[in-house]
C-alpha cells in the first residue's frame, strides 16, 4: 500500500459525460501528479500541482482540468469523454523540496471506461 | 529532447533464469534514475539511483548506475513467475520541478 487513495476504483460512463476522479495524496506530500495509462501504452503524465498550485502541464487535454484543494487531495476532471479516454487513470504523490521527494508513489488507478 | 529508451520491449524466460534489463538515457542535468514495477495496477517503487557505479541491491533485484555511458540495468536472479510484471525506467532531470521521463517499459514474463 503506497499511502496514495485513489477513488473511484472503476467506472463505466457514456461518451459525451463528465466524471470526477479523486485522489488523496500521502500523509505530508505536497505534489499531486495526474497519469493517463491507455491499454499497451506507456505513462503518459497529464498534470502536476503543488501546495495547491499548478506546477507543470503535459499532454493534457482542454477537455480536463484538475485542481488541488487546501487538504491537498486532488480531483482531475474529464468531461465531453470519448472512447478514446478509455484508459486507467493514476494519481502519484511526492514530498517536494527534500531529496526523498525524487520517488514518487502511485495510487492504484481509477480504471475508467467510456462507452 | 530528452528521452529514456528501454529495452528489449519485452523478454519470455523461464523461472530461475537471470535476467538483465537495460534503460538507456539522454537528458540534460541528470539527477536520478528511478526503477518501478508493474504489475496489475499502480507502479510500485523499487530502486532511486543518482551515483555512478554504486549498486543498489533488494533481494534477488539488482541495479547499477553508468553516468558515463548514461545507462543503467536491472538485474533480476532466480527468477520467479511472480517476477512478471512490466519494469518502467524514469529519469529526473534537474530543475524539472519532478516532471519525470518515462521509458515505454520492458514487459517481462517468467513462465513456470
């Protein structure tokens, strides 16, 4: 158990939706990142915020935004979904700032399916 | 662009075999080189490298730095079926704000 909660597990949405995927970092870490792992595909990272602020974007699409809220938990937020977005979803975690914040631990993922 | 390229992309081996992985790098202001693996879900931490030449060690995994050839493997004896997995390599640049850069991954299957 890395200390990373993501919610929910899994989900099955129609195209054209919006969903809410949730995420609770470790105990102290302050750096939230967003990945999207597609079947067959590699970590593809989305968006990174620290101490509620957006630090780093990637291959985001303006279809989804993501934010960080004072508690540090963090929700990312797909809408107008597509089959295409079908693909399992990771929030990671970080201390930012010291040199154990160089390893990042992931949560479990949010597998979400877009029919 | 830098870039983290592994390889083989993926490897059948029979259990008790050795295996060696292999991630190669390039990026600008390396800082470290971190190993993970995974299996059905999340990526699980295994090894953080940053110095040349000093193996890291956890059981029957193994793995070692080159700073000059700008590589680094992950060794892997006595294989076991629950060894399958795919291995990801991620390099940390300097002053990237821990915006990771991933390999595409080594599949590995250990077949009984």
């Amino acid at each position: 158990d890395s200390g990373v909660t993501q919610t929910p597990k899994h989900l099955i949405t129609a195209t054209g939706q919006r969903v809410t995927l949730r995420c609770s970092p470790r105990s102290g870490d302050l750096s939230v990142y967003w990945y999207q792992q597609s079947l067959d595909q590699g970590l593809q990272f989305l968006i990174q915020y620290y101490n509620g602020e957006e630090r780093a974007k990637g291959n985001i699409l303006e279809r989804f935004s993501a934010q960080q809220f004072p508690d540090l938990h963090s929700e990312l937020n797909l809408s107008s979904l597509e089959l295409g977005d079908s693909a399992l979803y990771f929030c990671a975690s970080s201390v930012f700032g010291t040199d154990s914040g160089n390893t990042i631990y992931f949560g479990e993922g949010s597998w979400l399916t877009v029919v | 662009e830098d870039k983290v390229v592994q390889s083989p992309l993926s490897l059948v081996v029979h259990e008790g075999d050795t295996v060696t992985l292999n991630c190669s790098y390039e990026v600008t202001n390396f800082r470290s080189l971190l190993w993970y693996k995974q299996e059905k879900k999340a990526p699980t931490f295994l090894f953080m490298l940053t110095s040349s030449g000093i193996e890291k060690k956890s059981g029957r995994l193994s793995s070692i730095l080159d700073k000059k050839e700008l590589f680094s493997i992950l060794n892997i004896t006595a294989t076991q079926t629950g060894d399958s997995a795919v291995y990801l390599c991620a390099v940390l640049p300097e002053g990237s704000n821990y915006q990771l850069i991933w390999g595409a991954g080594t599949k590995l299957i250990i077949k009984p």
